[in-house]
C-alpha cells in the first residue's frame, strides 16, 4: 500500500476522540471544536476576542 | 449576518513612518484624502449606527477597536470624548469589548488614566528585539522607536488589566528565537505575528519559498519546549481550528467576516488589509451619515467574505488544511484579473507551518473507513459499520457533558462522575450511552436544561458500577429519573437524596416514592429499551405516551417482535446495522388524525420514536425509515457533506409544509432511498397493498431530489461522494418493472404532493 492508498482508505474527521480521555480531562479546545459541530448556532459569541488581524 | 466588530479609525495619520505599513505604503492611498482626525460629529454618527445595529439584532456582544494610522494622535481630549460617548451609547445595550491599538510611541500615564477609567484595553505593535524592531518602525527622520515603545509597554506592564497583547509584524530577516524571546519577555497576555501585507501582484520578499513557514516553526518549537506560556494568537487558532473550535484571527479559519471599519470621514469600509490589494479596494460608497450598518452589511464585498469554504477557490476548496488556513487573509489572495479567487500569496507557507503544527500536536481524531463510509453512503451499512459511528457518539457526549460543567460552578454530580470515571469507566460509558444524555446535554447548553440532572446520571452510573454514593438528585418533569435504570415518581419534590451501595438503591428521604423501572422489548439477537419514564424524550416533535400499563408493553412487544422477525427475512440489509445501532424505542402517542407517526432526533443516537403502529410491517418500515436517520446524523457529527454556509431551500416531497435546507434534503432522500428500497420487496410480498404504487412514488421523488443535491453547488466533495453512494444503490431500481397503474397512480399522488406544497406556501 503506498501513502495513498492509506489515506483513502480512511476519512478523517477532525473530532477529537476523547474515549479514553478522563472527563476532568478534556481540554477545552477539543471541548469547544465537538460543541460547535453540534451546536454551531451557541459558538457564534463564544469567541471572547476582536478577530481583527491588526489589532490584539 | 450582523456586524460584530467595529473598527474606528479615530486618526488616520502616523507618528512613526515604518515602511511596511498598510495603510501608507500599499496600493489603496485614501488617506491622503481624509481628514486627519475623526471629528467629534462623526464619531456620535458611528456610536449611533453601532447602537441601532447592535439593538436590531438583539447582539449580546461587540468588539470596538479604536485604530489609525496612530489613534492616541487624536488626543487625550477627543479620545476621552470618543470613548465616554462610546460606553454611554453601548453600555447599557450590550458588552462591549473596548480596545486601542496603539505603536506606543505617546502612550503616557494620562492615557492610561483614561483608558483605565472606562475599561479600554491596550495592545502595542513591537516588532521583537531592538534589531528587529529598528529594522522597520522608525520615524520619518530614521530614528528608533524602540525605547519608547519600550517605556509604554512596561507602563502597561504596572497595570495588567489593561494590557491587551503585542503584535509583531514578521520579517524573516530576524532571528526568530530572539524576537520571540524579546516579546515573551515583556509577559504580554497575547502575542501575534502578522504576515506582511502582500498579494500576488506584489509578492513578499522571500530568500526560500517557505521562508516565513520556517521562521514560525522556529518559534512554535521554542514556544512549544517553553510550555506555551505566552499564547500566541496564530499557534492557538491553527490549533483550535484543527479540533473544529473557532479561529481567534481573521487571518486564519472558514468563520464569515463580521467585520467593519469607520473612517476619519465616517466612510465605511471593508476589512482594513484590502489596502495593499488595489486603490480603493477597501471601499463601500456607504457612510455614517445617511447609511445605517444593514446596507454595509448587504455590500456584495461583505458578503463575499461571509462565504466560508464556498467563497474560496477551487484549490483551497480541495486543500487538507483549508479548516485552519481559510484560504488565509483575504487581501494576500489578491491577483489582478482573478481578484480574490486564488489561494494566499503565502499558500506555501500556511501549508507547511500548519501541517506541521498539527503533526506535532496530533491528538487522535476519528476517522471512517473508507469501506464503512462507501457502505453507508449506498444506504446501508453492517454493524462494524454502525459500531464506528457509535464510538463516536460516545466521544460526542464526553465533550457535551464536559461543555455542561464548564458552565456551570462545580457541582456533586461532576464530582462524583468523574470520580466514577477514573475508578469505573464502563459503569460511567453504559450511563453516557443512553441515547437521551446528550439531549439534556444540548439543552443545558442552550440554556434550556436543568443542570442539577448531572447528578441523576452521575447516580445512575454509581448504581451500576456498586458503588457507595449519596447525591442529591433533580426532578424533571415531575420525575427522580436515574438513565437506563427507571425513574422514581417525585409528586412534589424537587429533590432527593439518592443513597446507593452495592447496586441497590433508594430515596432516603422519600422511601415511598414509586418506582418505575426500564423494561425491554426483546426479539431473536435483538434487545432494545422501551423508553417511557426519561423526560429528556419529549424531543421528537410529537407528543410522548406516558408509562405504559403492563398491557400497552406487552402489546408493543408483541409487534416489535413480529416487525424484527419481518426485517431479518425480508430486508437483511438494514438487519445488521439495527442490531449494532437501535438501543431504544420511545412509543408517542396515536397522531389526533389517525395514521403513522415517527421521528428520530439528532441529539438521541441510538433511539427511535414511535406512535403504536397499525402492524408489524409499519413498525418494520418506521424503524428502518428513522434508523436512516440516526445513521446520517452520526455521520455529519464527524464530517461536513454540506457546505454550512449554503443558504439554498428545496422542495421536499415527504415535507410538503416548507422548502428544506440542503442537509435537511439530504437526510429525507437517504431515509426514502431506505423507504424505496422497504417497497420494491414488500410489493411482491402482499400484491394488493399500496407496495407498487408506494415503490414506485419514492424511487421517482427520491431521483428527483438527488438530482437537486447534485445540481445545488453546496455539497462538499465528501458530500458530493456520498450522494453519488445513494444514486448508484438508486439507479438499477429505477428500471424495475412496475405496473402502468401504480405508475399513473404514483404521479398522480407526487403531482398532488407538489400542489400541497405550493399551497402551504402561498
Ligand atoms: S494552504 Fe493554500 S491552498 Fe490550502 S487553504 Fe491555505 S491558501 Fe488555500
């Protein structure tokens, strides 16, 4: 099989598996990343920071 | 989309004369014909058409960014008038999240007196060290800035809370190590470093071709070893992007632009960096005097920046990385004759530097193997298949039930779940698995659930695990309920305290309240919860039946048999995947008007809904129809078929009432392909039933809708590659004999199916 074939032979999703993750555990990136797959419509203010690229 | 951050520019002139400057040293030149400063008029105008936008779309949050050129050369008078008349005019509608972003050069103790008083916070540009720093960000005369943008950071430093960060535009020329070091030095709360403004017109200055990727690496592997103390805004959002989580920066992520600039002259423009793209780029003919916030955000610029992946060319469309990246800034995408519809002029080096980023990071994610994803895509799928999305929905309620307690004070039932979790995971795994979990999950999260039920799940798992405990439970809807074990009747009492050992349990302060146990439909190889006593299945958009008399479960389980025994005989296909997926069957009550009634919910994997079936052959199609459902659902948690930003209707003919969103067509023609597919055999089964006439209707209406998926453009390829599953399993069904009057009769039902739908919508 070369590389490619390997990564057909799988789709990738970007959630985080977190089975073996403890629940004190989960980070809050993973947390937030599976929270707006679920619920995007909630997220939409989440992002407590001005996007604006010239300014921080 | 409404606006949510507002960019002022109060001063459109600059102290400092730093030749890699946006707004003097690129294409777009209108500063030179703006008024230096933004008038006191101008800027009541701006706070009005803020307030009235904010006020119309009900927004709970902005973000003002005072900006220039050099704001603070507007002065301590203006500025205090500008930012007093700001907080009166928002304060009491929203939050508002006040910013300046200064070069540092005039900000004294009285400006930070100021800003102090009306909660502003301040982030500087500093290039790095002083070698870094002097290389650009010099006065017109050559001098160095350095010292006292030094002084002002450290001025900031006394007063943390108003310390915003530092931003740091990138030359590769600088030794990276040093000029992150120096920045992390001065211990800013947030640090990023920007890309030079350039295009494909007028590329950056690069010595290799992935120079600036190279450069950051440098960085992040510093960053990295030294434990992340500093965020740096870039490194943060390429890693909560590639977890699905939002981007921080405009720069990076699929997220719509929400947003806008005010000039000096109170015109409004789009995003400030589309100055280096070409004169006049940034401009929208609209200003604060005549125009409100609405009409700007109508402007076709806007909108083309609210696009996410469906706004981006082709080549980004199809990159690995296009969730962090975003295609980049929007500006460096800029190319004569092509205009924004090309990768970023830094393509290369976005690649590689989040590539890496993410390979050094890598957390394992889920994944679908291709063979799973070719079995359900062709409407099917066995129970290794089923199985994966499974594993999946448990990560899901992991995260959810982390995300309730996050937003919550800690409480006795988080303590003692994750207490379980560490010392009894199958116990805490069997308990999260119930299908209703993460809808009460989901509620909390929308502010519609009741928090204090954590405790309930955390009981019910130390009921299954024998352990010791003592919580106190909450009723919801008039139930003590504990997942996958029953519910207590609670009369009036909100809570109570649960007292477990040894997997017995009971209410110690209501030893009387009545207990109503989960019971089970069982069949040949089959198990599955009748669910009638959780208040969490009142989500299926029909109204529930109540407990169930010993006879109503008996009779239910009497046709869940019959309907079982009919779908391993007659419909295998489905059999297998049931048997990994269907965990329960919540019964609704008989539909006012007769017939059917059923419904899956996207938030309860495993369960389906059910009003007491005629007999076992429309129980046997219900199941197999919703169980499509719950399949697809799990699916879309893990990957994107449709394109979100997709805002295209389509007529349905199975949900005559309203047009339906693309992903909400896509879920009716996978559950009528398995509806077809119900008829085709069941028609040769009794051969005076509605089978022929039925088979034929959904194979017509399922093609048709198939082809409107295929033609709506808002598939993703992984979309696109899933529809083309269900035609193939569609298309030989097509050509199945069927009788001249089913086929009449079945045109005749699809073409009053359409005059329904027409006038439901008139
Ligand atoms: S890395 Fe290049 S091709 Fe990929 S999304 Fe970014 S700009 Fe587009």
């Amino acid at each position: 099989m070369n590389i490619t074939d390997e990564k057909q032979s799988e789709v990738p999703s970007n959630v985080t598996d977190l089975r073996d993750i403890p629940l004190s555990h989960v980070s809050d990136i993973d947390r937030e990343g599976i929270i707006r797959r679920v619920l995007p419509e909630t997220l939409v203010e989440r992002v407590p920071v001005a996007r604006f690229n010239s300014s921080i | 989309m409404p606006f949510r951050q507002f960019v002022l520019k109060v001063h459109s002139r600059c102290d400092l004369a730093c030749d890699h400057c946006y707004v003097y040293e690129h294409a777009d030149q209108s500063w030179r014909s703006r008024p230096a400063v933004m008038s006191d008029e101008t800027a009541a105008w701006a706070v009005t058409r803020i307030a009235e936008h904010v006020k119309s779309h009900g927004l709970a949050q902005v973000h003002v960014v005072l900006h220039g050129g050099e704001p603070l050369l507007a002065g301590h008078g203006r500025l205090g008038r500008l930012i007093a008349e700001l907080r009166g005019g928002l304060g009491g509608l929203c939050a508002l999240d006040l910013r300046v972003h200064t070069n540092g050069v005039l900000l004294d103790e009285r400006f930070l007196d100021l800003f102090e008083e009306h909660d502003v916070r301040v982030g500087v540009s500093l290039d790095g060290d002083r070698a870094a720093n002097d290389r650009h960000r010099r006065y017109a005369d050559g001098r160095s800035s350095y010292d006292r943008v030094i002084r002002a950071v450290e001025r900031l430093r006394r007063r943390p809370q108003l310390y915003a960060g530092l931003l740091c535009t990138i030359d590769v020329a600088n030794d990276p190590g040093a000029v992150y070091r120096a920045l992390a030095a001065l211990e800013p709360p947030r640090v990023d470093f920007l890309l030079p403004h350039a295009t494909w017109d007028s590329p950056p200055s690069r010595p290799t071709p992935t120079a600036y990727a190279d450069w950051l690496i440098e960085i992040f592997e510093i960053w990295s070893a030294e434990g992340r103390v500093v965020p740096v805004r870039m490194f943060e959002s390429i890693l909560r992007t590639s977890r699905g989580a939002p981007s921080l920066t405009e720069s990076l992520g699929l997220e719509p632009a929400d947003l806008v600039v005010i000039e000096t002259d109170g015109t409004y423009e789009q995003a400030d960096s589309l100055k280096v793209a070409y004169e006049g780029a940034p401009a929208t003919g609209l200003e604060v005097f005549h125009h409100d916030l609405d009409a700007v955000a109508r402007h076709t610029g806007v909108l083309a920046r609210q696009q996410g992946l469906g706004g981006l060319c082709a080549t980004c469309r199809a990159c690995p990385v296009v969730d962090s990246c975003g295609g980049g800034l929007y500006a460096h995408r800029y190319r004569t004759g092509s205009g924004f519809a090309n990768p970023s002029v830094y393509s290369a080096d976005l690649f590689k530097l989040i590539t890496y980023i993410r390979r050094r990071t890598a957390m394992p994610t889920h994944s679908v193997p291709a063979a799973t994803m070719d079995a359900l895509s062709a409407g099917f799928g066995d129970q290794e298949d089923v199985r994966c999305l499974a594993a999946a929905q448990r990560t899901m309620r992991r995260a959810l039930l982390a995300g309730v307690n996050a937003h919550e004070t800690p409480t006795a039932g988080w303590e003692l779940l994750t207490r379980l979790d560490d010392e009894h995971r199958d116990a805490v795994d069997a308990v999260l698995d119930h299908p209703y979990v993460r809808e009460w999950a989901v509620r909390c999260l929308r502010q519609g659930g009741d928090a204090g039920y954590l405790a309930n799940i955390a009981g019910a798992a130390a009921v299954r695990a024998g352990a010791v405990a003592e919580i106190a439970i909450t009723a919801v809807d008039g139930v003590f309920h504990l997942p996958t074990l029953g519910a207590f009747e609670a009369g009036s009492a909100t809570t109570a305290r649960l007292v477990a050992e040894g997997g017995r349990f009971s209410l110690e302060d209501l030893p009387g309240a009545v207990w109503h146990p989960l019971r089970r439909l069982t069949a040949e190889g089959l198990s599955v919860v009748l669910e009638d006593t959780d208040p969490h299945r009142r989500c299926h958009g029909h109204p529930v039946a109540g407990r169930l008399t010993e006879e109503e479960a008996a009779a239910w389980q009497r046709v869940f048999a019959e309907a079982w025994a009919l779908i391993e005989s007659d419909h295998p296909a489905y059999a297998s995947g049931l048997r990994a997926g269907l965990t329960t069957l919540v019964p609704l009550d008989p539909p006012a008007g007769g017939g059917s009634a059923s419904s899956a919910a996207r938030n309860a994997f495993g369960a389906v809904a059910v009003a007491p079936p005629a007999d076992p052959a429309t129980l046997a199609l219900l199941l197999v129809h919703e169980f499509q459902h719950v399949k697809l659902g799990a699916v879309l948690d893990l990957v994107d078929l449709c394109d979100p930003t997709h805002t295209g209707l389509y007529y349905a003919p199975w949900r005559r009432e309203s047009p339906r969103p693309l992903e909400a067509l896509l879920q009716g023609v996978y559950a009528h392909l398995a509806v077809t597919d119900f008829w085709r055999v069941r028609r040769h089964r009794s051969e005076d039933g509605p089978g022929e006439v039925q088979f034929a209707l959904w194979r017509e209406q399922t093609a048709r809708a198939i082809g409107d998926l295929d033609g709506s453009g808002g598939l993703t390829p992984l979309g696109a590659r899933f529809v083309s599953g269900i035609r193939r399993t569609l298309e030989p069904w097509l050509d199945e004999p069927v009788s001249g009057q089913a086929a009449a009769a079945a045109a005749e039902l699809a073409e009053r199916y359409r005059a329904e739908s027409a006038a439901l919508r008139r």
